[in-house]
C-alpha cells in the first residue's frame, strides 16, 4: 500500500505546520500560510527576512534574543538595572 503523504503549509515565521483556514500572503508569486494573524503581520513587515529558511533552532534562537531585548534577565547584581 502506497499513501501519498497530504502538503501541509508551515508557517515562515514561527515554523508551526499550518492547519484549517487561516491567513495567507502572496510574496515574489508564492502563497505563504500563517497560524496567527500575528505572525502573517511579522511577514508582512520584512517579508524578505522570512523567505530564507531558518531552521527550528535558529528561529527559536531569534524569538529569545527578541524577547529578552524586550525584558532583560536581571541577576540581582548592581549592574543589572
């Protein structure tokens, strides 16, 4: 028995596989899929960023430096305000 595996879209911007209905863009001819009308926003603004694949580490990587850009891990020490 031979099953033909079904396409399921991943989302450029955060890597989740991508299922029912949700947001899409068309870039350079090509559809891309979103889970979350947050991240098709993320591709909307840089689109090029999100065009060259990025594994799963280093998007998770990009996420952290984002968000500790936003909120600094503080030690407790005198330097860190």
């Amino acid at each position: 028995m031979n099953a033909k595996k079904l396409y399921t879209p991943r989302d450029p911007v955060c890597g989740r596989d991508v299922f029912g209905v949700y947001p899409t863009a068309i870039y350079e001819g090509k559809m891309y899929f979103f889970c979350s009308e947050a991240c098709e926003k993320r591709f909307s603004t840089d689109p090029e960023s999100f065009v060259r694949r990025k594994g799963v580490f280093r998007r998770f990587m990009d996420r952290l430096a984002e968000k500790n850009a936003e909120n600094p891990p503080k030690c407790g020490c005198d330097c860190c305000h």
